[in-house]
C-alpha cells in the first residue's frame, strides 16, 4: 500500500524522490517523508498530510546528498503522526530506512531493543528495521551480514531500504512478499514499490523476488537470497512511457483514466493469439476452475464466470481472494486457478494463488502490470496492458480485463463474428463519452442523495455491483448493487419516495423483467435512471448508450456509472484521486 523509493547516484537525491513520491502517491497519502546521506550524516523531512502540502511546509529540495529513500504512506500500525511517517531512523540517526508491509513479530522485538536500551520514537511496526540493522551492524561493521541479520530475524511481510550514516555509498533494500524493483538508469539507479515511480529515468528495471536482497554500492549493485548466496538478475525493458503518467489536460487523473478507455481497450484486445490458444487449452483441459480477484476485478471475475457458462458452456466457481481458502480441500492439481488484478500486487490474490499453488493447481492470470509478484507466481500471463491506473479507483483496467475475457470466450467458442463485434467496442465507448454532459446533469441533481440504488439482471448484475462501488468510493454516498430478481426478497422495503434508482436495463434478455421491477419500484415512490439504448417513459432520467450485440453491454454500460461516480464526488468536493482510506495496491491482507 505504501510507495516506496530510492536512489543513488549522480544527481541530487531529493527532487528525484520527491518526483517519484508525487507518481506514487496514490498508494498512500497520508503522510510522507525523504531522508538523504549527506557529509552531515542523515538528513530527514517528514510529516503527514498529502506530499506537496508537506514540501510546502518542510521544503524537501534543502536535502542535500545524493542518495537517499522516500515513503508515502497509507497508515496500518500506528496512527497518521509526524512519528509515525517514514523514513524512520535508528537511535543517533545511525541507520534510516522505509518500509511497506507488516512485521508481524515487532512487539517481541521492539521489547528485546528497548531491553538493549534502543529508544523508539513511533509506534510503527516499520521502525523496528531501523533499530535491528543499527544493532547488527555495530556488531560486524558489515552491511550484507547486517541485511542477512535482519531480515532472518523479521517475521512478516517487506519491502524495506535503508540508508547508513557510516556507508556514504551505500542502500540496500530487501523483499518478502511486497514489491521491489530496480530500475537502473544512466546517471544513477533506483529501488522502489513502483516502475512509474523512475519510469522518467529508465525503463530498464531488474524484479527482485521474495527473498532476495540487494546491496547497491555506487554503480554497483549485487542481489543475493535470504541465505546469502548471489544472484544473477535478469534486465527487463519495460514497454510503458513516461507520458502515460501524466494528468494531460484533464482535472485528475480518474477522470484521464475513463477516457482513455476507448484506446485502453483496442490495446486489450490485441492478444497474442498462441498465448490465447494455450490459456483456453487450460480451460478446456482443466477439471475445475476457480477465479480469485478481488473488488472491481471480482466484477470482471462475476462477468467470465456468466460468460464461460453461457456462452462456452464451461463450468466454473468464484470467489473473492480473502475468502478463497474455504474452497482448499476442493483445489487439487487438475484444478486451474484463474486470477484477475489490475497491479499483481493484492496480498489477498496472491495469498489465495499461493494456496491454490499449495494444492498443486495451475495458475493462470489475467492482469495489468509487468512483472509484478501475481505475474511471476503465475504459471501464464495475459496482460491487458492499459498503462499505469494511478486513480484509486479502477476504472480502464476493469474494462481491459473485460476485453481479455471477451477474447478469450470468443476465441473458446471460435466465433470470429462475435470477435469483430468487440473490436467495434471502442468506437461505441467513444460514443458514451460524448455524453458527458448529460451524466453531469443527472450527477448535479442526485448528488445529495444519501442512498442510491444500482439494479440490473444476468450480465448487468455484476456492473450494477460496480456502479455502485465506484459512487461509494468516490463520492463517500451510500450505494447498493442488487439482483433485479432478489428485490423482493428484502430490499424493496428501502424503496421510498424520491428514492434514486439506476437501472441497467439495455433491450436484451433482461428487458420485460427489468420493466416489472421499474414498475415495482416506481409504485413505491423511487425515482428511476435508465441506462439503455432505448428510452422509456418510466425513466424520469436516461442515460442514453449505443445498441451493441447484448454480451457486449457490459463495457459500454459501466462507461457512464463510471462518469456519474467521478462527476458525484467532484461535486460534492471530494478527490476522486484519492478517495479518503483506500490506497491502490493492497499489499496487506
Ligand atoms: C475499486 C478498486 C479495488 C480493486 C481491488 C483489487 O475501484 O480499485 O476494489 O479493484 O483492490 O485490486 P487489483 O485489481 O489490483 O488486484
């Protein structure tokens, strides 16, 4: 959840960090912090609050020295405090480090350096790295036995780095079960959670893998495992472009990602086809199939499960990753797991993928980003390639995903007709944002309302879910996803007078039942929002989208619920960005 950075090199460490913070924030904002090596020894900034409202206060670029490590936070021990912000420093500023993940055994540790008279000053799990390496160190003045030392005693899950007071020419950084990715540019080298973070500098970067270290001296940098022995890494390119990270001329970066979507998903698309050939030869090989994701890619999860059903006439289960231990005892190895994520780096997929693993399933995954943890613990990759999604909440890379399920689906059942209808998909998302305008109407009208209702049927039902995390998420109003079919059973009783209602309610199969419920609801008072390529007069209000084959409504009908939610939350002056307590990424279970 944190964003992690460092760097060492030739140019002055801090307008680097602070670069690579603001790319990041949006893995955390709730406190930030640099710490440099200077001829002074360690120079610290820090505090809470979001990273350009901190420099404006502490000023980030009076750090001098060209190495150095920064952190944004996103809390998980200990409240949002200046103490509590990383980078933490070890007693006399000996050693200062940062740190994403959770140490489990902190407490026992933390009691054993108090005994040896350490003094804390957070109430961080984190800060207990600092403390260790300042011990170890002192004992053998070595830095790799130091690291070894340390992350043989942590129990938990880390990314951690950490800078040393008497090493002028030292990081070393060290990763179990949250990322860590060296990026290896012209005038110095990185370290950090997140490509985006250098990707204005390289696009040249080495994956470390659980387990492993590193120690960069000056240009030099040497990984080695847990045990101590070397290891040769491999260099990959990444394919992302810096430009991709910027906001261009729209307000915030969410609003940036909806319309991107039309150009997100001709790239999705695009598969290569033996790689599609052999993900569905696993399909059809496989006994059972289960799909693991979670939040808005559980949505798209919902959506390939209606699709294997229905349309390949393939069998399959789902369930979301923190609960996916319940089916063990039914994973064995004639079983393929299919994992969806837009980063690879949510600790509840990875943790069900590792269980599944255990049983001795195959992993297959649909995701967004290269050479994350997801990605090399699967045994096959499709990436939907959408660039980095640095708003919060997923928006492009739900419908990337959607574009890898439809691909796969239609080349399952070998319907080529089916597969140039997608392809048209684009252009008919296009249209949808040319709607703009109306969505901000029917957001500006409804944007007080405390409760909203979002119902559809069959392969509306999942983006009814959607609709309604997205305006939850964004806009902090009371949403609810619901079945059109389980109205009855319950939730009908909430329908009142003036109650807003969105219904997905394109003419397909769905339709006349769809109708039924409209009229339901419409007897007991409620206000209903059409979406639909056809108007009615029920709706009081309509969203209009293009007629498309009726298994393709899903990517254009979630376009608007996505608008409504931003346009929701900008007028009741929230940051869609940043919603308040979620960050992207999350590396904890
Ligand atoms: C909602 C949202 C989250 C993520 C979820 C899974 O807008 O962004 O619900 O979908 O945390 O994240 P990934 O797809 O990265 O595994």
């Amino acid at each position: 959840m944190c964003g992690i950075i460092g760097y060492i090199g030739e140019e002055n460490a801090a307008p680097i960090l602070l670069n690579g913070l603001k790319k990041m924030e949006y893995r955390g904002y709730d406190s930030a912090g640099i710490a440099t090596l200077s001829d002074d020894g360690i120079l610290l900034l820090k505090d809470k609050g979001k990273i350009s409202e901190i420099d404006q206060k502490v000023n980030f670029l009076d750090l001098k020295g060209k190495i150095g490590i920064a952190h944004t936070r996103w809390a998980t021990h200990g409240g949002v405090t200046y103490e509590n912000a990383h980078p933490h420093v070890s007693c006399g500023l000996e050693v200062a480090t940062i740190h994403n993940g959770i140490i489990e055994n902190h407490h026992q540790l933390r009691k054993k350096l108090m005994d040896e008279c350490h003094n804390f000053n957070s109430d961080t799990d984190s800060e207990i790295i600092a403390h260790l390496l300042e011990r170890y160190y002192k004992e053998s003045g070595k830095v790799k036995k130091a690291l070894l030392q340390t992350v043989q005693t942590l129990k938990g899950t880390f990314a951690f780095q950490a800078i040393f007071k008497h090493e002028p020419n030292i990081i070393v950084g060290a990763r179990k079960d949250a990322p860590l990715v060296i990026g290896l540019g012209k005038n110095g080298n990185f370290l950090a959670s997140d490509i985006i973070s250098f990707i204005d500098h390289t696009d040249k970067v080495m994956f470390l893998d659980n387990h492993e270290i590193v120690v960069m001296r000056g240009k030099r940098m040497n990984v080695y495992t847990f045990n101590g022995e070397r290891i040769v890494k491999e260099i990959t390119q990444v394919a992302w472009e810096a430009k991709e990270t910027s906001k261009e001329a729209f307000a915030h970066y969410t609003v940036k990602e909806i319309h991107e979507q039309p150009k997100t998903l001709r790239t999705a698309m695009h598969q290569n086809s033996k790689k599609v050939l052999d993900f569905i030869c696993a399909i059809k090989e496989a006994e059972q199939i289960y799909i693991t994701a979670c939040g808005t890619s559980y949505h798209a999860g919902l959506i390939f499960r209606n699709l294997l059903a229905r349309i390949a006439k393939v069998r399959s289960h789902i369930s979301v990753s923190s609960e996916f231990s319940q089916n063990v005892e039914l994973i064995d190895e004639d079983t393929l797991v299919i994992a969806l994520s837009q980063s690879g780096e949510t600790a509840d997929v990875l943790e069900s993928v590792s269980l599944a693993k255990e049983q001795g399933a195959k992993v297959f995954s649909i995701l967004n980003a290269e050479g994350s943890s997801l990605s090399r613990e699967s045994q096959m990759n499709l990436f939907f390639n959408c660039g980095p999604e640095i708003g919060v909440a997923a928006t492009k890379s739900f419908t990337g995903q959607l574009a890898v399920i439809y691909v796969l689906i239609f080349s399952l059942v070998d319907d080529s007709k089916m597969s140039n209808k997608l392809f048209d998909i684009p252009r008919n998302v296009e249209k949808v944002l040319e709607t703009e305008k109306n969505i901000i109407k029917i957001a500006e009208k409804y944007k007080d309302d405390s409760d909203l209702y979002f119902i559809g049927r069959s392969i509306h039902f999942p983006i009814a879910l959607e609709g309604a995390l997205k305006l939850k998420e964004l806009s902090y109003n009371h949403a609810e996803g619901m079945a059109g079919g389980e109205l009855k059973h319950g939730t009908l009783a909430l329908i009142e007078e003036g109650k807003p209602v969105i219904v997905l309610n394109p003419k397909d199969h769905t339709y006349d039942e769809m109708l039924n419920n409209i009229s339901e609801m419409k007897a007991r008072g409620a206000k209903i929002i059409g979406v639909s390529n056809r108007p009615n007069g029920m709706y009081d209000d309509f969203i209009q989208i293009p007629k498309v084959d009726e298994l393709l409504y899903p990517i254009v009908e979630v376009i608007p619920l996505q608008l409504l939610a931003y346009h929701t939350a900008v007028l009741r002056q929230r940051n869609p960005d940043y919603p308040r307590n979620l960050a992207k990424s999350v590396t904890v279970t």
